[in-house]
C-alpha cells in the first residue's frame, strides 16, 4: 500500500471511528439519564416533621447511598463499554476503511501498469526510429537508396505506433454499445474475409461452420473481436493447418468457437492472456510475433460489454480454442396462444 492510500486509510478510519463513538456516547447518556430518572422516581419522600425540618431514618438514608452507588456503578459500565467499543470500532473501522478503499487501489495501480506498459511499448518503436535516423546522419555514404530505406523502415514504425494508439483509444472508450438482432453467420463472413489471403499464403485453412444464428450483439464490435481471435490464430499457426470456426446453441445462448492447431498456450499463460500487453509468445510460437498484446484484451472488453463472455482453452502441442458465449436475440411478435 502506497503512502497516498495509507493517509487515506487513516483518515477514513479516524471518521468511521468518530461516527461510532458519537453513537455509543449518544446512546450512553441516554441511557444514564433514564435509569437515574428511575432511581430518583424509586427514592423515598422526604418527611418533614412538626418542626419543620427534614427527618430521614437510618432505612430511607440507605436507600438513597445504593442508588448513588447505582448510579456510579451505571456510569462505570457505561465507561467501560465506551471504551471497548473505542477499541473494537477502531478495528472495525480500519477493516471497513481498507474494504472501501481496495477498489480505488486496485484501480489505481491497474492505471499505473497501464501507463508503465504503455510507456514501454511507445518507447520501443521510438526508439528504433531515432537510432535509424542516428546512424544515418553518421553515414559518409548515405544516398537515395540509403534514405528511401531508412524513410521505408520509418514508416514502418509510424504505422505500429498508429496502430498502437488505435488499439489504446479503443481500451479506453468506455461508453455504452448499443445491441441490435445481428445475423451470426454474416458476421463472421465479414470478419474472414480479409484474412483468407494471409492464410492462403501459409497453406491453412479456414473452415466456416457457423450457422445462422440471430444474437444480440453489435456487428461492427463482434466483427471487430472475431478478426482479432483470427488473426491471432493466424499467427500462432504452423503452415499447412486448419482453423475451425463452430458455433451452436445452448438454453439461451449462442456459442462461438475459433480453434487452431498451433503449438498451445502454457498453464501458467493461459490465466494472463486477456491481461493488456500480456504475450507469450515463447508459449504459443518458435518464432517471434509482432503484436503489443492488446488484443485479446480489447476483445475480452467489447465482449463483456456486449454482456456474453470469453474464454479459452489449450492444449500443448494441439491447439488453441476461444470460446465466446453472446445471448440469442429475443424472438419477435407474441406468440400464439391456442
């Protein structure tokens, strides 16, 4: 815990506490006006004799010192309690302020790595570009071929950090997406199609076996998030295999599945690889991707907000499957009542 949420904590402990001894000495001195009223309403009356003076025997004197003692004894219980629930609420009032602040904290430090990741990914293709451009300003023999190349590798790494800030603009977009009836199979249709050629290039196949489900969804997002499970599965595929898109239906739900044959994810992987710029490469790949391990992330976001769930399991030296469950569309008209 950092020191901001450590002075929070305290404070927040220190009014919780200030709360629950108001009410106890609240309560207290309620309670102590009552019972002392009780004992004065019990007391004897003073007799008053022919003289005029107050007489009082030995009995009635007796009555009136045990209910002085009652009361001390009252006021001493009372204290007592006070100070226990001092220490009890000061317990309480820490565990109740660490409870209320452990959301904020966590959604502190989730900013923090996100910044700190997002930093070094930026950093990188930055980086690249500035010692290109170093080494050439060096460069005795730098000429149109040299510079086309160096403009060439430049642009490359423009369109990575382009990308980049697309795919972070789209982590940070938080607002509500509106859900229409969306045909299933023409969404997928939309979202493989671009790929047919970067898969055909390396000799795999993808198999389309959607039905024509009517889901709740938004068909640019899910359109969205089917490309990203593709292309993933894409990249993470040896040549000559086969990617299979299922569906089916379950209760209420529509299930999609997208399955590859490619090396597997790792049990220590598998519970991180919706974490942002989470990659494990070495796990799924001999070979070295390019990505920022944005988006599965993005993916798994569109999806909840689309109120279904992702998931995935893998099998080392098999494959990689991703399941998305979405909700069917609610059929139309009223039905017919016989």
């Amino acid at each position: 815990m950092n020191e901001l949420f450590k002075s929070a904590t305290v404070q927040l402990t220190g009014w919780y506490l200030l709360i629950i001894m108001m009410i106890c000495i609240s309560f207290s001195a309620v309670i102590y006006q009552v019972t002392s009223n009780e004992f004065d309403r019990r007391l004897p009356q003073t007799i008053i004799s022919n003289q005029g003076f107050k007489v009082m025997d030995a009995l009635e004197q007796a009555r009136i010192e045990r209910a002085e003692e009652g009361r001390n004894a009252i006021l001493q219980n009372l204290t007592f309690v006070n100070v226990a629930a001092l220490a009890i609420g000061g317990v309480v009032s820490y565990l109740l302020a660490r409870r209320t602040l452990q959301p904020i904290e966590e959604a502190s430090e989730a900013q923090g790595r996100f910044i700190s990741d997002a930093s070094h990914e930026l950093r990188t293709p930055l980086a690249v570009m500035r010692s290109e451009i170093e080494v050439a300003l060096r460069s005795k023999d730098l000429n149109k071929v040299s510079l086309q190349k160096l403009v060439e590798s430049n642009l490359e790494e423009v369109n990575r950090l382009h990308g980049l800030s697309d795919r972070l603009l789209q982590l940070s977009n938080g607002h509500d997406m509106e859900l229409q009836t969306v045909n299933l199979e023409q969404v997928v249709i939309d979202a493989a199609s671009p790929h047919f050629a970067t898969a055909a290039s390396r000799n795999i196949e993808i198999i389309n076996n959607i039905e024509p489900l009517e889901i709740e969804a938004n068909h640019e997002s899910l359109k969205d998030v089917l490309s990203i499970l593709i292309d993933n599965a894409i990249k993470y595929s040896p040549d000559k295999t086969k990617i299979a898109i299922d569906s089916y239906q379950r209760n209420r739900s529509a299930y999609i599945e997208i399955r590859d044959e490619g090396h597997g994810i790792k049990a220590i992987d598998l519970p991180h690889i919706f974490d942002r710029f989470y990659r494990a490469d070495l796990s799924r790949s001999k070979t070295n991707v390019e990505g920022y391990g944005l988006g599965l992330s993005i993916a798994k976001q569109v999806i909840e907000r689309m109120g279904g769930v992702i998931d995935a399991t893998s099998t080392m030296g098999e494959g990689t499957t991703f399941t998305i469950r979405l909700n069917l569309a609610k059929p139309s008209g009223n039905p017919q009542h016989s």
